[in-house]
C-alpha cells in the first residue's frame, strides 16, 4: 500500500531526486518546458516564458503539500543542474498502482539518466 508522506529526497549514483523549488524556475524554463522535443509528447505545449514555468511550479508545489501527488526534479548530484522531473500520480489506493511521468533535458537524453530516476522511484513505492 502506498502512503504518501511527502517528497522524500532520493540519490542514486548519478542523480539526486528531490522537491522541485521556486529558485528552479529558470533552469527548468531552459532546460525542460521550453523545449518542444520534450514537451511534444507532453499535455502542455512549450512555454514561451518563464512567468509559464512559475505557474506550473506554483500548481506541482501545491499537489506536493496536498501529498496526493509525488513530483521530483531530476538534478546531476555532481553539478547540481536540474536535468529532468519524474512524478507519480493518479494512485490507486486499493490495488497500490500509480502513473509515472518524466521527461529529461534534451542535452541529457540517451545517457541513462530517466531509467535511473524511474529505477529510484519505483524503488521508493
């Protein structure tokens, strides 16, 4: 059974998965939700500005604290950079399923990083 307590930070040996923030805004703005590779197979169209990516944060930040909702940002432990977000949603409480989403930076794709997000999370459930 899955009991949502919050957004716990999780780190693998790349990645650290925690609670995206206000101040990720602009890294999240150029690195996720303006660029249509990624958000074309996304419910949202890209975002023309930053004020959209503040809207979004404000609405994942809200659902967070609601805990009926569990939404990452994906950032390089080494770095620090914000890469990606990896969340789930819609939970079943009686069969213990949920969705998945994510989407990493197009500068990040084919390096393994959304397989070794998805790996922590499904660790986490």
């Amino acid at each position: 059974m899955i009991i949502l307590t919050g957004v716990p930070k999780i780190e693998t040996d790349h990645l650290t998965l925690k609670m995206i923030e206000y101040q990720d805004a602009k890294s999240m703005f150029e690195n996720l939700t303006s660029d249509e590779r990624i958000t074309d197979k996304r419910i949202s169209p890209a975002h023309q500005s930053i004020s959209e990516t503040v809207k979004r944060l404000n609405t994942i930040i809200n659902l967070n604290e609601m805990r009926n909702h569990c939404f990452w940002g994906i950032f390089l432990s080494e770095s620090g950079d914000l890469i990606g977000e990896i969340d789930l949603y819609n939970f079943d409480y009686t069969t213990g399923n949920c969705d998945v989403s994510y989407s990493i930076g197009y500068r990040w794709w084919n390096q393994g990083f959304g397989t070794e997000a998805l790996r922590a999370v499904i660790y986490f459930i």
